[in-house]
C-alpha cells in the first residue's frame, strides 16, 4: 500500500470512530443533554468549526453532549435528518431547498461557511484537457448524487457549456474512494471538499479547474455571496428543545470566534492528527486557502440566500422551495443570542 493512501486510509478510520448510533435531547441523571449531528466527511476542513466546538469543550460549556452520526454523504446525511434518524445535520444549506417531502418543516439555525468549500480539478491522465468545455462524456467523481460536489460540479459544468447530462456523476466519498478512483481510471475528474483536494492538487494529481473555497472564487461560480456548511434542523424540534439549539449556536459562534484569531500552532494541539493526511502543510495550506470564507457570527443574510436560491433554480429549473418562502429556511434567533455572548 502507498503512502497516499495510507493517508487517506486514516481519514476514513477518523470518520468512522466519529459514528454514533441514536438521536437524543433528554437529560438523563442529571447528565448533559444530548443531541445527534449527521455529517458526511467530518474529518475535512469543512466541518472546522464542529471540530473545534467538540474538540475544546464549547459544547460542552454551553451544556449539550453531541453524538456525531457520520455518513458516507451529505445527501445521505440529510437524509437520516428527514427521515428522523437524527436531530440536526450539518451540510450545505442548499439541501434547504429539497429537504421537506413530508411535510416536515426544516431550518438553518447557526452559519458555519461563507462559500461552498469545494473545488473541481481534472485527473493528471487527462494530460490534454485543460477545461472543463472539454470534459463532455467523462466520468466525474462525486461524493454522492445530490450533495454538494455534485450540485457544484453540475455548476462549473455548466458555466462551460457542459450540460450535467452530457457527463457521468460516479459516487466515490471524500476519503479512500476518491485515491483509488483517480489511480485506476474510475473518474477522470473530481469535486471534493479540503484538505482533499489541496493534497491531490500539491501532488500533480489533478488539474485545478474550479475552486468555491474563497469568497471570490463562490461568488465567480455562484453569481453572488451564498451561504455554506449549516446547522439544520426540524422547525418542530427548534420549537421543541430550543435551549438544546441555542447550546449548538453557541458552540459553533464560539468556535467561529476562537478561529478568527487562531494560528498554526492552534490548530494543531486542536485537531486530532488523523485529519491532517500526516501532512501538516497540507493541511495548513489547504487552510490558508479557504480560512476567509469561515462565518464570522453564524447570522445567515437573506441577500445570500436569494442568491443561492437563484443558482439552485438555474441548474434545477425547479425548486420545491418558492422564493416566497425563502424566509422560512432559516432563522437568526439562536446566532444573534449566540453573537452577543461571545461578541462575534
């Protein structure tokens, strides 16, 4: 086995350690009350602020036990949300404009990213295809079918004249599955989230052609300011437990705060060392690249929403969610209690 993938073997053995099984919100024996996040790839820099709320006890100060359940995808994650399998999912907040079939009510609670957090590159293969108007009838690896890198894929496809039909969308994760697709020909491109797509790029693996991690790299792709990595949840469970959801705010703007003045050295005596790829530049650089599109406060602004919407609407040419009812995807109460306390 090489050392890449040894690499992106411990990554998946992170992610699966973060696998819990129930949700929970009852104070039991006096004891913390708990709650189940579902999140796909928690081992990336896209979860950072969750990380870092689990990592230096902010939730823990704010009085709630989190038990992370971890998927293979954020649609997947969003799904164990919708089905009731979970009480919050962190993933994209686009998922907003899907995600109530059953009449379950769903909101956006606490901001975590200011972009989407992913970026597009072409296979070193693909020595000659230098654009993504070149990449008609390649196979481009996703995490999954309706997440993220999938829907921003279909974007930056489409900004190229490439139609989301005119290419095959191959499932392969954010970890091992994205090393041995690439190394055997199973995709010849590939949308993934960092430090992933940093360390392939460093290592001539792929051909950066799209990147949504900066803040004006989002808004070139997105056509605007939009909203990223969010907390979700059922409206009725907002309304059911609200001291439990003030607790997650509070966690998140905390860690928010802590990392705006956050160095190197911080990081690493924070996150544990199997999310670094064994690669400390890396994973630093992959940081560095994308710091500036962390929340600053957690508040979700209405004129990014609108804008995500509008992306959302061009790629799909329908959405279940009306733009009348934008409002109702998400709420501020929690974020602004949250930004008084720790002055974010």
């Amino acid at each position: 086995m090489d050392a890449g993938r040894r690499q992106l073997l411990s990554l998946a053995a992170a992610a699966s350690a973060a696998q819990l099984s129930r949700p929970a919100s009852a104070t039991l024996n006096g004891k913390l009350p708990r709650v189940s996040i579902a999140l796909a790839a928690r081992h990336t820099l896209y979860h950072l602020p969750l990380t870092l709320a689990d990592q230096l006890g902010f939730f823990r100060q704010a009085g709630v036990q989190v038990d992370f359940m971890a998927h293979d995808a954020g649609a997947h994650a969003m799904a164990s949300l919708v089905s009731g399998q979970a009480d919050v999912v962190a993933g994209a907040f686009e998922h907003l404009f899907h995600a109530s079939p059953s009449g379950h009510k769903h909101q956006a609670f606490v901001l975590m990213g200011r972009s989407p957090q992913v970026s597009m590159g072409i296979s070193y293969r693909l020595s000659r295809v230098k654009s993504l108007a070149e990449l008609k009838g390649a196979k481009v690896g996703v995490t999954s079918v309706g997440s993220s890198t999938h829907t921003m894929a279909s974007q930056w496809l489409m900004l190229h004249g490439v139609l989301p039909e005119d290419v095959s969308f191959v499932e392969v994760g954010s970890s091992v599955g994205v090393w041995d697709a690439l190394r055997s020909g199973g995709i010849d491109a590939l949308c993934n989230p960092d430090p992933i797509m940093h360390w392939l790029e460093m290592r001539n693996e792929v051909l950066l052609v799209g990147e949504a991690r900066s803040l004006q790299g989002a808004q070139q792709v997105m056509g605007g300011a939009v909203p990223g990595a969010s907390l979700i949840a059922r409206e009725e469970f907002l309304q059911r437990q609200p001291e439990v959801a003030q607790a997650l705010s509070d966690g998140v703007v905390h860690a928010l705060k802590w990392l705006q003045t956050a160095g190197p050295t911080d990081l690493f005596r924070t996150v544990p060392p199997a999310y670094w790829m064994n690669d400390r530049a890396a994973y630093l650089g992959a940081f560095d690249k994308l710091r500036e599109s962390y929340a600053l406060d957690g508040l979700i602004q209405e004129d990014t929403v609108l804008n995500l919407w509008r992306a959302q609407a061009r790629l799909t040419g329908r959405l279940q969610t009306s733009r009348a009812l934008l409002a109702r995807t998400y709420t501020n109460a929690f974020a602004m209690k949250s930004k008084s306390r720790f002055k974010a």
